[in-house]
C-alpha cells in the first residue's frame, strides 16, 4: 500500500464507532489547552504582524480569528489562528513525535469545520484523527527528520492537518491521496528559526498550507499519489526515516497516540518540566522553605544540557531555557506557570541568583527524555530524591484540572470556564453554535 | 558576510547606473515570453481550479490576476499568475541554476509593483535583480539540491522574488535578511510532483511564499538573519552544495547570468530543442523533404535518455517526450511551437510512426546538456550532420523576433504586439500605465 494511502485510509476511513470515549476526551482537553495558549499569544508580535497583513488582504468572511469581531477567509484564519496558538511556545506536545500537534491541526480544521457549518462531532472526530495522523507520520518520519533541521511541528502538523480537512470535507481516497500530494510539495519549517517569530510562523504557515491543499483537492487539483513515500517524494527529500507502523486502525484503537499527549504546565522549555514536577513533590512532600535547601542536583538526559540549560541567563526569555532559574523560581514560590513570570528581572534578582547558584545539572545517559531525578541536600544534611517522567502520565481528571488551572491562570477564570462549558457541549451543537457559545473570537 | 548577507546587499544595494542595457533588453524579453505563456496557460486545468480559489477567498484589489476583470490581493495574485505561466511548462529555463526565473519572479514582483504602484523602470529592475538573484542562489545550491528531489524553480524562485520584492519595497539590510528568512522556512517544492498540477502549483506558491515573506518583513516580523548559510538553515538542510558565489556585484556587472537565459521555441521537453534546431538547419540547408530522409540519429547527453526518449507515446503529453515524435513532427511540417499540436493524435498518426521509427538516440557523455548532434542519411546515401548547443544563444535581435513570433502563435499577433510595445513603453510608465496599455488582464 504505502503511506500515503494507509494514512488517507485510516483519515478517511475510521468511523466514528471505532473512535473511543478517552480519546476523544483527551483531544477536547487538547483544544480547552488549545484556546487558552492561543487567547493568550494573540498579541503576541508574531501574532499581530500575521494579523495585520490578514486584515490587509481581507476577503470573504467564512471563520473567526481569536480576538477579531470580523470572519476571514479559512486559509487566513487558519495562518492567523496557527501563529497566536504557538506564538508563547506553550501548547501541547507529543514526544514520540517531537511536535506540537494542536498548534496546527486545530486552527487549520476549526477554520474549515466553520466555513463548512459541520457539526460539532464532525469537527472533534476531524481534529483528533488529524492529530493523531500528524503524530502518526512524525513517528514514521522519525528523528533523523528532525535532526536533519525540519520542524516537524509544521512538516508533520501540515500532513496530519490536511488529513483532517479531507475527512472533514468528505473527501474520497483519490481526493485525499490528492491533497496529502499537495501538501507534500508545500509544506516546511525550519529548526533554524527557533529563537525567532518564525518558529510560531511555521506552525501558522502549516495550518494555511492544509487547507489550501484540501481546498485544491476538493475542487479536482491533482497531484502525485504516493506522495510521502515515492522516489524523491516528501520523507526521501527531508531524510525521512520511514518506520514501519504497522497496523494503523489497531494501532488507533489499542493505543492512540495523541492520548499520551503532553501539556505544558511551566512556562518554560519542556525539558526542565520534569525537573519542576520533581522538585514541586520534594517541596510538596517534606515542606522545605528555599532557605532550608543547601544544595539541588538535577540529572536528565544529556540532550537537555545543550538546550535549556543557560547557566547565566540575562532576558526572561534565557531565564525560559535555564535549569538554575526555573528551579529557583519554583523553590522561591514564583508562579512558572505563568508566561509573565519569565521577565528580565528574574535573572537580576539577588535571591534568585544565589538559589540557582546552588542548583547542578547532572548529564545521565539513563535518563529517558521525558524524565528527570532532582536530589535536594538541606542544610540540615538530609537528602531527598525524587524521579519524575512526564510520560507517566496521571489520570485524565488530574490532567483536566491542571488543564483547567492552566487556563484560568492565562485567560481568566470566567473565560476558561465559558470555553470549558461549551467544549463540554460541543458533541451535541453545531461548530457556528459552539463558537458563539464559547464566545471567544 | 554569508550568502544571505550577500545576496540581501546585491538585491537592495545594486543602483539602477550598475544595471546595463542589454540585461534590462533580456529582462524585458523573458516579460514578453512570460505574457505570452501565462495567457496561453491561463485556461489550463491547474490555472483555473487554483483561480476559483483564489476568486472563493476574495478580498482587498490589489493586483490583476491574467483573464480577471477584478483584482485581487498581491498573494493571490501571485500564486495564480504563477501557476498559470507555468501551467504549459513553456516558459524561460536557466541551465545553470536547473530552474524557469520568469515564472516565479514576474508574478510577485508584477503583484507587488501594482499593489503598492511602483514605476516601470523600479519594477524592471526589481524583476532582473530577483531573477539574478535566483540563477546566483540556484547555482549556489547547485545540481545536487536538485537531485535530491528539490524543485529548484520553486526553492531559489521564491528565494529570488523575495529579494525582488525587498527591492521594490525599498527594505534595509535587516528587513531584506528577515524578509529571506521567512521565505526560507516557508519556500518548499518536490520534483516528484512533475507531470501533476503540483509542478506549476509549485512556482505559483513559491511567487505567494515571496509576496508573503516581503510583507511580513514590511511590517517587522522578524527571523533567522542568516538563514540561507547556517547550521540546519535551508541549505543545510536541503542538499546545498554552497558554492562560492565569488564578487556577486562584480559578476552581475561582467557577465549576468539571466543574459544566458533560454526562451522555448518549441513547446515539449527542453532536453528535445538542440535536436529541432539541428534538423531545422539541415532541413533548411538541403531543403529535404521528409520522404528524402532514410535515417535520423541523435547524439545527446545521457540524462536526456531518461528524461525526454518515450519511444512509442500513446498521448500528446508523452510526445512532449519523445525525440522520436517530436522530430518526426517537425520533419513533417507541424508546427512544434504550438501547445496544441502535441495532441494524443500525433502519436496514432502512421506517417509520423513511420518517421519516427527512423530515429535513433545516441547517449554520448562528450555532448553536455544544452547540445545535440543531429545526422540526417538520405535514401540518396548523402549524411548530413548538425551540432546544436542552446547555450551560444543567437543574437539579442535573433532572439528577440523569435520570442515575438513564439507569442504570436500563442496569444495572436495583435495582442502580442500590445504588449511587446506597452513592454517598450514600461521605463517612461508606471505599471500602472503598463497594465492599463497592455490590456491583457
């Protein structure tokens, strides 16, 4: 068969008997994460520059854009609504694919959901099996993809995104196979612009990219068929690893992927998070004030030491990417959850130069990516250890609520709740209906 | 400085006294050449599905798109005018840089100069330093970028017209290095989508990408400064094999590369034309009649073997690839510069099978790419041999009434004569005067 058609199969071709409660739950927690990251970033430069020359270009008013009282075309909406959700670098993200699967395939099928009026069941079904199509061919892509510079985000997200526009649309397989072919030819992102407004831009560009592609398809636009896999195709130009993954319907229905997502609870790299859980149940656990602490060792993969482990960091947004400082922030009772605690100050603070003076990172192959041990000595001389791996994964109602606070903290509580309230609804009402209930466009 | 650098300070630093005549006279023939085409592919499939949703989205008239009376945003427009002149693939080819310049530079420098009401002469110049800009960063790249499966039109078109549009949009260094910098993690396009609608979809999106890229610039977003060169920054992760471009300032005024651009006069592969000159010099010479020919044999480069020798094509499409064909067609006074000839009845025709089994390929590694050797065997037992290479291009003059009369055959001479003299006219107009004068959107 080949990928291309086994994923147009699976997006097209999985019913929504096949698709089970937990799954579903876990993509409306995905999208409750989704609004309150994108309401958020939304004035976010990034975000406001692709906004502006949004509202330039105008055109038919077909789907909403987070904070704009006007409807724009789908394509637009999908760009503007992609850069804001992945603008503050704080939405969701699944480590087996290393991507960020909401930031793309939300906006691209929410926009197209709207500018079609489907239900509020279709657009969910669309979004989680985009996602986890994005999630899918990440994994066949693999590593190497990502190491060879890609933003797999982007890559990846605009595959899995058109997916769920052609289920979306009810696209037959030519179709679809049609569309995931332009796609191919479309899509891009570069690792190199991390550090700049073009990292949120390529989720936003990826979003755009699968609708247009969709779009094309609908209206008979043709395109090579077995576009990931074929010779020179999308993987073998962007040093595709090309896994086998098997069975995709069984593997959708004994292990969905995108329930293991991940949401960001710190608002800070992902690879200090697991230190932070760490630490918090240390703290949690024994009570300690940061006086009482003498010293703190972090071990985590070694990876993480060349990405976000800034020993000095002199901007809020260094301080986002410094073990030493997170740490103190927490131990010091500043909330990391918060995007505006990531300020300059942070790194000029005396208190919070002397904490982070006493934390150590630790390379230690045997750690997994997602993991980390942090050991606190107090000046007491008694040593606590504690292992924490994001992949571990509480239930979903820990999960919702930290969700929940998550939101609150960055939108308001009334706002988080409203969006909350209507998401909970969303199976039963149609998608122009939801979004006038959520009331947040 | 790194190529982003230099190329940034070529595309805005070069004056108008550094730019000569006689590359502004190419620059203005391949214009003639791309109107030519662009009208003549406007009402292809790929052009009029990409045009409806374009015409869907609607919004701000900003720029003609070719057959539309209204107009719409310069993106737009850009992608269907780009889609369009390279919808029958007859449009300018570069060998050194393996890419078409026109149809991705015209269509976002066009869109651009009418949206923002550029003169003539700015415009002009900007459409030749993108279109230099992209030979010197195809080159720059070079054949293996391609061989990986890169669509070379598309990467370094996008690349180039950026540049252009940073030109006419009158950027500093830093904007004109953001501006590269978006396009480069936006610009994308696959050499497996050849033979789809994906090909010219590819330089219509690549026109859009610049259009976005110079906008987003315009309006301050920012990237990765040095985003050609660096570590996982486009070459690097596409297959660049980075060679040193040397004094680009200093080559640009001694020996421009879009001088050496090729216009097609015959309207099937580019690996066939040095063998229709060939014939239609020995043809001309002995003024043979097909029946007077016992045997054709052709030396060509290898590659072309794989490319452009279908022995026995069954539609008009494949006779585009067929030597075989395609010299019969001209042994038999059909017109090989007109669309319509390569017709799925060529290849049912038994006088041009008969022809056409006459004709023997010849891989020979001493001829390069742009070259063919033709020998012609009478049944008098006379052999007549012709070396052709495309590269030791025929004066402007020659070149400039062959163009002419190309376009005559595509969009009719009355027409075409409007716009070569509205062409003429464009260094004393705006291109606003322009679009008015030519009278062909």
């Amino acid at each position: 068969m080949g990928l291309t058609r086994d994923i147009a199969q699976f997006a097209i071709g999985t019913s929504g008997d096949e698709i089970s409660k937990q799954a579903l739950a876990v993509m409306s927690l995905s999208l409750m994460d989704w609004f309150a990251v994108a309401i958020a970033g939304k004035d976010e430069p990034a975000s406001r520059i692709v906004f502006q020359i949004v509202q330039e270009e105008g055109g038919a008013t077909q789907s909403s854009i987070l904070g704009s009282p006007v409807k724009y075309p789908a394509r637009a909406a999908a760009l503007a609504n992609g850069v804001a959700s992945h603008a503050l670098d704080y939405d969701d993200t699944h480590f087996a694919y290393v991507g960020h699967p909401s930031a793309v395939i939300v906006p691209a099928t929410l926009a197209l959901a709207e500018s079609h009026g489907c239900t509020g069941q279709k657009f969910l079904d669309a979004a989680l099996i985009g996602a986890e199509s994005a999630c899918l061919i990440g994994t066949w892509l693999g590593r190497r993809h990502y190491q060879a510079g890609f933003h797999q985000t982007a890559t990846a997200g605009c595959l899995g995104a058109t997916l769920a526009c052609a289920r979306l649309l009810g696209f037959d397989m030519e179709q679809t196979q049609h569309a995931v072919g332009i796609a191919s030819t479309r899509t891009a992102g570069l690792k190199s612009q991390f550090g700049t407004m073009g990292k949120p831009y390529n989720a936003g560009a990826a979003a755009a990219n699968a609708v247009e592609s969709a779009l094309l398809a609908g209206h008979g636009f043709t395109s090579a068929g077995n576009a990931l896999e074929c010779g020179q195709g999308f993987s073998a130009t962007h040093a595709g690893e090309e896994h086998d993954l098997g069975d995709i319907p069984g593997r959708f229905r004994n292990n969905c992927l995108l329930e293991s997502v991940q949401h960001k609870f710190h608002s800070c790299c992902h690879g200090i998070h697991a230190s932070l859980e760490a630490l918090t149940q240390i703290i949690k656990d024994h009570r300690f004030s940061h006086e009482e602490i003498k010293r703190v060792s972090v071990s985590v993969n070694p990876r993480w030491v060349k990405v976000c482990h800034i020993k000095q960091p002199k901007t809020g947004l260094e301080a986002k990417f410094s073990y030493r400082f997170a740490l103190a922030m927490l131990a010091l009772g500043i909330d990391t959850a918060a995007p505006a605690s990531f300020v300059d100050e942070v790194c000029q603070s005396t208190e919070l130069g002397e904490f982070a003076a006493r934390v150590q990172v630790e390379p230690d192959e045997e750690h997994p990516d997602t993991a980390a041990t942090v050991t606190v000595e107090t000046h007491s001389g008694s040593i606590h250890d504690q292992y924490y791996d994001l992949e571990n994964l509480p239930d979903l109602a820990i999960r919702t609520r930290k969700v929940q606070a998550k939101a609150g903290s960055l939108i308001g509580e009334a706002v988080a709740q409203q969006i909350w309230s209507s998401i909970q609804a969303l199976p039963h009402n149609s998608i122009n209906q939801f979004m006038q209930d959520a009331n947040c466009f």
